[in-house]
C-alpha cells in the first residue's frame, strides 16, 4: 500500500500524523491496553523541554530558547508523527511568526514547520531569504530539496544538492542528489551511490544510517529487489530507532509481500500514531481479526476531526481508508486528485491516485501521473504496472 511520507533529509531533524479522536473509545476489558505513551513524563527529553519553556515564560522574546524549545518539538513531531508538537513549535516563535523578515534562524525553522503543513510555497519563500542572507546555511540548502522533491520540481532540488554537497561531503549530503536520481530514471546508479556513500562513512550517526538504509530499501523495492530491499529494511530497523518513517515503509512493504501477521506484530503498539494505525487496520482486516473494526472506527474518528479542522496533512492516507475500507473509488480518487494537485507528489501519492483511478474505472483521473512517470523515466515496478492496467482501461483493451 502506498503512504504520504517521504521528508527526504528533513526526517533526520523534523511525516506528521493527527492525533485527535472525535469520540471515545470505551474499552470492555479493563486490562485492556489502549496505548503506550511515546514519552515517560520523567524523560529527560521532557525535563529539558519543561526547563525550555520556563525560561521562555520568564522572557518570550529570548531567541535562543525559544529556537531551541521550538526545534526540539518539531523533531518530537516527527519522530513521534504527533502534529501537536508543530503548534507548540509554533508557539515558540510566536512574537516572530508573523515577521516579513525575521531572524534568519527562524525563516529557516518557520519553514521546516510551514512544510511539515504542506504550506510548500511559503516555506520556499522563507527559505530563499535566509539563503540570500546565509549561503552557507546548510539546513536551509536540505530544507528546500526536500520541497522540491517532494513537489516532483527534481531540476531544482539537483542543483541545490549540489549546493549541499560543495559546502558539506557529509553522508546526508553525499546522499541528497542520488535521492533525485532514483526518482529520474536512474535507480540503479542512485542505489550504488547511497550503498557507497554509506561504505564511506563509517563514523556517521545512526539517525544518519537509519536515512540512508532506509531509501536503499525503497529504492531495492522499486526496481524489484525484494530480497535486497527486505535486508536493507532489516539493517535499518537494527539500529533500535523509533522511526514513524521507517515503520511505515517497512509495513508497507510487507503489506505488499502479503505477510500481514508481521505487520500487526510491527505496529501493535503504535495506535497513537494515525499513519500507522491505518497500516495496522489494513494488516488486521486482511486476517479477519476483531481489533481491525475498532481501529477503522478510530481511524474515521481522527479522519472526521481533521476535516472539521480543515486538516488536509493526510489526504493520500484517507483516499486509502476510502479505497480499501469504505469502498468508495470515486471519493478516493478525489482526495488522491487533492493532494497531488497540492503539491505533494511522491511515489507513494502517485500510487494510491492510480489505484483509485483504476478502482473507478475513471483512467482520465490518473493522467497527471502517466505524465509524470513517462517524463521523469520512473522505474517503480508496481507504478509501472498501474499505469499499463490504465492504459490498457483508457485504450479498452482486455
């Protein structure tokens, strides 16, 4: 099953997940259990966080505690896929937020959050400030790769890994530019280089090596390497991160392997998460488990509170529950449709739309991705094989 992911190298500091539940659930067995906190109150992340926030209480206009306090929540949002974070991060900056040209510090931070929102444009507007300001800013130089590649604007986000990669040889830098040929027609090439760029790093961090084991995964499983892919998957998953990122891909890919048993073994204590519980609830509808009607329930509970909030962050997860659990092709197909015209245009958002639009017997639907796969020579199998399912239903043949 496709997901609404990728963050490129901002998943290394900042996918996103609404956590809000329209009606309780009330469980018949007291032992029950419901969920398991991410975080213990006594952590010292959330020590640090409360010494943080009293210091920006005594004095909301210091800078550095609150680009601190506010960084270390967008990274709790992302880790923990818990959108929450973001409005506490944003909170942080709140005497500069609104600012046409604030701190360069803060353009940078603001846009890593109006992302996270897919608010593309002006986070790209804020990015191109602080670049103008700080050619040197690496951050800034990632940031809008990610959007870039996230916006299938592949030209443009080349030539800012290459920006990246000439002020830093680092293993994240290193990677940037073979992420945008693999999605170009160049898979292989682009597997080589992150599998070398890793063999020569040795000394690079976890978070690092979990990035980069994790796209060598994907990129195994676009060009039908499964064995490889599932290893690179494995490799990653050892380093002991709670990553929503990788959990989901690895779900997925299992999902696709139709090996749903792992998946509810992987994900069955990450409800909190809305990203991987709609993974879990297709794992346990494919095994006819009691637990799957309950979290469909939850899912469209949290799906009806982000419609009230006018939350479009997942609208390719809730095509899914359209497609899958409400069996409603057409619906499905317009929320795909939404989101890739937003602009959130990865491979797993050009999955469900084709699915969609082969559910619904509508092709025409889809035809902003034939267009994409055919200009950018995509080389994922499945992709591929949609579109010609597609094309086979537009031109009626058998």
């Amino acid at each position: 099953m496709p997901r609404n992911a990728a963050r490129f190298l901002i998943s290394l500091c900042f996918c996103c997940a609404p956590a809000a539940s329209a009606t309780p659930f009330i469980p018949q067995d007291p032992a029950q259990v419901l969920e398991r906190l991410p975080v213990r109150p006594t952590d010292p992340a959330m020590e640090g966080l409360r010494e943080l926030r009293r210091q920006l209480a005594a004095d909301p206009r210091r800078l550095d505690v609150a680009i601190d306090l506010a960084d270390r929540y967008f990274r709790l949002a992302v880790r923990q896929g818990d959108p929450r974070y973001i409005g506490y991060a944003q909170s942080a900056l709140t005497p500069w937020w609104g600012q046409p040209e604030p701190p360069t510090e803060v353009l940078v931070l603001r846009a890593g959050l109006k992302q996270y929102l897919h608010n593309f444009d002006a986070a790209l507007a804020d990015l191109t400030q602080a670049l103008a300001r700080d050619p040197g800013n690496l951050t800034a130089w990632s940031y809008r790769a990610v959007i870039y590649i996230v916006m299938a604007r592949y030209e443009e986000a080349r030539r800012d890994c290459r920006q990246l990669y000439s002020r830093d040889q680092g293993l994240i830098a290193a990677a940037c530019e073979p992420t945008v040929d693999a999605l170009t027609g160049n898979a292989a090439t682009a597997y080589a280089s992150l599998a070398e760029a890793l063999r020569r790093n040795p000394a690079a961090t976890p978070s690092q090596r979990l990035w980069v084991l994790t796209r060598l995964a994907e990129i195994a499983q676009r060009l039908g390497k499964l064995t490889e892919a599932e290893a690179r998957y494995r490799s990653a998953l050892k380093l002991g991160i709670d990553d929503q990122y990788l959990l989901t891909a690895y779900a997925e890919f299992l999902l696709d392997q139709r090996r749903p048993a792992e998946v509810v073994e992987l994900l069955k204590d990450k409800t909190r998460n809305d990203v991987l519980l709609l993974r879990l609830a297709l794992a346990e509808q494919s095994l006819a488990l009691p637990a799957a009607q309950t979290h469909q329930a939850a899912i469209q509970a949290r799906i009806d509170a982000a419609r009230l909030r006018q939350d479009k962050l997942h609208l390719s997860d809730e095509a899914i529950f359209e497609l899958v659990f409400r069996k409603n092709p057409r619906e499905a197909l317009r929320l795909a449709r939404e989101n890739w015209e937003l602009g959130q245009r990865e491979p797993s958002d050009a999955r469900i739309l084709l699915e969609a639009a082969l559910a619904a017997g509508q092709p025409a639907g889809a035809a902003a991705v034939l267009e994409w796969l055919a200009r950018n020579r995509h080389e994922d199998v499945i992709l591929l094989r949609l579109a010609a399912e597609l094309k086979a239903l537009r031109d009626g043949k058998p």
